[in-house]
C-alpha cells in the first residue's frame, strides 16, 4: 500500500503532466476565447497542485479530537455506511470502527472531489447535479443509446456497400465515390421496410446488450452458436 507521500507525488506528476499538455496544446489562445470546461480544468489543476504541496506543520492539529453528536439523523447515515460497508468487503474498513468509516468518507470525497481538477472547481450545486447523472435510473441504456449512433452510422455504410455491389455495374475504375454522390442517401428512410427492420434490431441488440452476463460461454455477441 502506498504511502501519503508517495500517493501526493504520484498524483502531483499526473497532473503535471497534464497540465503541461493543456498549456501547450492551448498556448495560443487568450483567456476568454478558452472552452470553459478547458478553463475550469486548468483551474482545477492549479487548485489540486496547491492542495498537494500543503504541509501541515501545526502539532495541535495531530492532537484535535472530532466529537460528532449521535442524533437519530446520524445513527441512520452511520449504520447505513455500515451496510454498504459490509456489502462491499473490497474497502477494507469495518462497519465497526466508528474512526474507520469517517476516514473512508473523508478519504473518499477529497479524492475523488477535491484532488480531481475536473470536479475541483465545480460548485456544491453542479456536484449534485453530476451525482443526478451517475445515478440515472437507466445509465447502461443510456450508454447503449450513445452507441447506436455508431451502430447506426456502420449499418447504413453497409447497407449502401451491399446496394452497390448487388445493383450497380463498376467500370476499371470502380468509380464508387460518384456513385455514392448521385445514387445514394446516407440516412434511413424512416417510413421504409429497412427502417423498420433496423428499429427492430435496435431493440433486440439493447436487450442483448443489457443481458449479455447471462450468456453462456462460447456464445456470441448477437448470434447463437448451435
């Protein structure tokens, strides 16, 4: 397990590194003509480098004890973390070391909020609104959707490479790119059999996709192997 030290220098390379990469990359543009996201992460590595050089030198710090009041608010949290605890052995820490689990969520919110420059600059309420998205009630689908773009885009390549090698009579030359031009549009018409056929698949591949740790092994992505 690696130490304190060697996770802040690991860590401060990293974003180095990166913060190296955006400078270079956009050394050439002014402030304001910056992407805000660009801006924002720029900022939030200059923030984390600051974090990570913090040496805490005040010896009453090391010495301050934490007195949390056990009202019914903070036993229900307490012994909710607890069950997620059990439930996720991985962690390392146990439901019953009251100390281990307030470092574990302290630990967890400083790394993965604080120490990470795309989340460091973001408000309470834009932090919120992110954990919104991660916690969508479909995210997986959601996924899928992002994907059949891609799908979508390859299907109609082929569809139209099959129409051209079945239908279409090609010279020495295999002059496809003007034939392409005049005789083929590049998006389903949606009242066509084909589209319907692909809306079809489109399902049927959300369903595989979603259910695909069902199946068994040998078999594979969409077809059934007998």
């Amino acid at each position: 397990m690696q130490t304190l030290r060697e996770f802040r220098q690991k860590l401060k390379s990293k974003n180095q590194n990166r913060l190296k990469y955006l400078q270079t990359k956009f050394k050439n543009y002014s402030d304001e003509n910056l992407d805000d996201h660009v801006a924002d992460e720029l900022r939030g590595l200059m923030n984390v480098t600051e974090v990570l050089d913090y040496e805490p030198t005040d010896e009453n710090l090391f010495k301050r004890q934490i007195a949390i009041k056990t009202s019914r608010q903070e036993v229900w949290y307490r012994e909710t973390l607890k069950t997620w605890l059990a439930q996720h052995p991985e962690t390392g820490v146990s439901g019953d070391n009251n100390a281990g689990m307030y470092r574990f969520a302290l630990n967890f919110f400083v790394n993965q909020v604080i120490l990470n420059p795309k989340n460091n600059t973001l408000s309470y309420g834009d932090l919120l609104k992110g954990m919104d998205e991660i916690n969508d009630a479909d995210p997986m689908l959601n996924q899928i959707n992002k994907q059949m773009a891609d799908l979508k885009e390859m299907t109609s390549f082929i569809a139209a490479m099959d129409y051209l090698e079945n239908m279409q009579d090609f010279g020495p030359a295999r002059q496809i790119d003007e034939i392409i031009q005049t005789n083929i549009r590049s998006e389903i018409d949606e009242s066509s059999q084909y589209a319907k056929d692909y809306n079809a698949y489109q399902k049927r591949r959300k369903n595989d996709l979603a259910n695909k740790r069902h199946r068994r092994r040998g078999e594979g992505m969409e077809f059934k192997h007998d």
